[in-house]
C-alpha cells in the first residue's frame, strides 16, 4: 500500500508496515536494559563491588560498535524470511536463548559467566538494531517516516519500561532466576513480529563485502559534504544529552529521595517520552522534515530551561514533575524527528551500514559526556552553569540545520536519494 502525504496521520498509523516497525521497535529495546540498567540491579542486590557493577556498563561496548559489521548484514542474507526478516529472527532467538542462560547463573558465584553472557546479549542485541533500523529504513515511504519513527521509539521506550520497571517488580515478587526465564519468552514472542512483518522488496544487495563497505561510504559522501554531516550528527542532541547526562545526582543535590525520583521518571517521565515521540512523528508528517527538526530542535534547547528554574524555587515535588515531562516531552519529540533523518539518509542498497554509523556517531557525545558535565559543575559554577551551557550548545546544531537546509528537504521525498536502489 503506498500512503501519500495528503492522508491523514490517523491512516499512516494504521497500515501493516508500521504496526511491523512498532513491534520491532519493542524488540529492539528489549535486550539492552539486561547488560545495562536490570543487570546492575541484580548485581547490585547479590552484594557485589560497586566499582564492578560499574565496569559493567563497558558490556554495552557493541551498541556503539555496531558499524564494524553491519556491512555483513548488508551483504549477506539468510535462505529465510528475506534479506533482512531472517538475520532479526535468528537476533530474537539468540537473545531469548542468552537471557535465558543468565536465569541459570548466580552472581555471586558466576560473575565472569554472567559478563560473558551479557556481552554475547549485547552483541547479539546490537545486531537486531542494525537489522531492525535498515527493515524499518527500507520499507516505509517518504510520508511514513514520521509516524514510523514515533512507532520505533513508542515500542522501544514500552520495551524499556517492561525490562526496567516490570522486571525489578518481578524480581522482588519471584526472584531473579523466575523473572529472567519469564523475559526470556517475552523476548521469544517478539519473533511473532518478525513474521507479520512485510519485507521489503525489489532492493538489490550489494555484491560483495567490499562493495558493502567502500560504496555505503562513497555514495553517502557524494551526496552530503563529510564535516557538516558529522558535525549535525554530534550536535543536533548535544544540549539535550548534556542536560540529562547527572539529571539524577542533580536531584538527589535539591534534596528530592530516590523513590520520588524513580517515580518520577518511571511514570511521568516515560508517559512524557511515549507522547513526545508520537506528537514529534505527527509534526513531521504534518511540516515536513526540514522544519519539524529546526523546531523540535529549538524545543530541546528549551527543556533545559525548568532544570535551571527548579534550581531557583524551593524544594517541590510539583516542579520536580513538570521538569522531568518537559525534558521527556523535548527528546520524545527530537529523537522521533532525528530517527525519521537518519532513515531519510540512507540508501536502501546501504541501509544497515549507513544506518549503523550514523547512529553510532550520533551516539558518540553520549559516551563522553558525564565526565564533561562532572567537570562544569565540580570547577566551573555549579548546576547552574551547567544548564546553562546545555541551553548554549543545543544552538550549533539549528545552524547545520540552516547550513545544509536544500539537502535535508531533497531528500524529504520519495525517489529521492535516500530512496534509491
């Protein structure tokens, strides 16, 4: 079915194709929060160093790694489900398989088991987003891309509220080994995705591995100018990632209890971030992707703001709140418009690789900025001056934004390069 931009949004939503990215959306956020958040806690509630349960967080190495062999996933496909159905299949079952393997193993007697089985998890995790990103890339249509970015990331933060949230309840009620055995068939039915999931078609592979590295990069530079294109990756959510890489140990600085915190993040916070993805994928089917960036771009610079406010009220749970769902609001909506540009990037041909590294650049800021932030508010002024200077450096992306303005709306349509196979 081909949608055109006079439908309405409500019919966008509607169709096959993006009920398939919805439900890979929830499987592609499924695995990550077992070598990241959820295995910490287990590892924290069995006693063990926090300077190990720190180290842990280097587990997540291949999601930003993912790049080096996405030009495989590209090349090569399985004798089944297609091109791309059958490497997230094989993904789905593999991951199922290791958080399974983890409900069998004790922290306290099997730590290096359980790092190895994460990493293979993240490994194996990673690998279903390269999929999943290129399947989502290369089935939806130019008028699609918007509300298909809002479906990734509604499925994605649903997946993290039941392996963050759901899970730590759980394993409260049942324990740990019994909660992971029940995400572990979670992640097994996330294969029913898989199969109702239309595959893309009429697209030519490349022909080699060294056709599936060297031209992925040759096409997209001939087609944008390589420093402006690096520079929007790194800076379009810069302000935004700065303004929540210590949101948590600001927090606890203002007095506010860890429970009211978690509350606050879990709930109002991730019902903030559902509603800013979908509002972010209606403004860009409605505006167009060129304006609905440079105005969801001004909206992350703005989230910065209540951060800065909340430092200059009394202690209140009330502002505390509102702060947190205008900062989930602002990236809800960034991260859907951002996500429709890098799919609108890619070359189907390409999709996996040129999708995988942009988004590990985009991700890049991520890694190195707590220290950044630790530094500003340890030497340079405090909390204030520490939002202050994420309001300033959200300002360089709307520039590039500016800067490369005839290049994003060429490729706000259908036939054009992004699409080409």
């Amino acid at each position: 079915m081909t949608v055109q931009t006079t439908r309405g949004f409500r019919e966008l939503i509607a169709n096959r194709r993006l009920l398939a990215v919805l439900l890979l959306g929830f499987s592609s956020g499924f695995p990550i929060a077992f070598v990241a958040g959820t295995l910490q806690a287990w590892l924290k509630t069995h006693g063990l160093n926090i300077r190990l349960i720190g180290m842990a967080t280097l587990l997540q190495l291949p999601y930003l790694l993912k790049f080096l062999w996405a030009p495989f996933l590209d090349r090569y496909a399985l004798p089944f489900l297609g091109r791309r159905r059958g490497w997230i299949f094989i993904a789905q079952v593999l991951a199922a398989i290791l958080i399974g393997v983890m409900s069998l193993l004790d922290p306290a007697q099997a730590v290096l088991p359980i790092a190895v089985a994460a990493f293979a998890l993240a490994f194996v995790g990673a690998s279903q987003d390269i999929v999943i990103d290129a399947y989502r890339t290369d089935i939806v249509t130019g008028a699609e891309r918007g509300p298909a970015a809002s479906a990734t990331q509604t499925g994605y933060r649903l997946a993290l509220l039941v392996t963050g949230a759901v899970s730590l309840v759980m394993a409260e009620k049942i324990g740990w080994p019994a909660t992971y055995r029940w995400m572990a068939c979670l992640m097994l039915a996330c294969i029913a995705a898989t199969l109702i999931a239309p595959e893309p078609a009429g697209i030519r592979p490349p022909t080699s591995l060294r056709e599936a590295v060297i031209e992925p990069l040759r096409e997209i530079l001939a087609r944008w100018p390589w420093l402006p294109l690096i520079l929007l990756l790194l800076l379009y959510k810069l302000g935004e990632a700065l303004t929540l890489s210590l949101s948590t140990p600001y927090l606890l600085d203002l007095g506010f209890k860890l429970s009211a915190i978690g509350i606050a993040n879990k709930g109002f916070g991730m019902g903030a971030t559902i509603v800013g993805v979908i509002a972010g994928g209606y403004v860009v089917a409605k505006w167009g992707l060129y304006r609905a960036l440079v105005v969801l771009a001004v909206g992350q610079l703005i989230t910065a703001f209540p951060y800065l406010l909340l430092s200059l009220v009394a202690k209140s749970y009330v502002v505390m709140i509102v702060t947190i769902v205008v900062q989930n609001v602002g990236d809800g909506m960034g991260t859907a418009a951002f996500t429709a540009l890098l799919m609108a990037m890619c070359n189907v041909r390409f999709s996996a690789f040129q999708y995988a590294l942009l988004s590990s650049i985009a991700s890049v800021p991520r890694v190195f900025l707590g220290p950044l932030a630790g530094y500003i508010v340890d030497q340079l002024g405090g909390w204030v001056t520490l939002y202050t200077v994420c309001a300033i450096v959200a300002l360089p992306g709307i520039v590039l934004l500016k800067f490369l303005r005839d290049r994003i709306a060429k490729i706000d349509f259908d036939g054009v390069s992004g699409r080409r196979a």
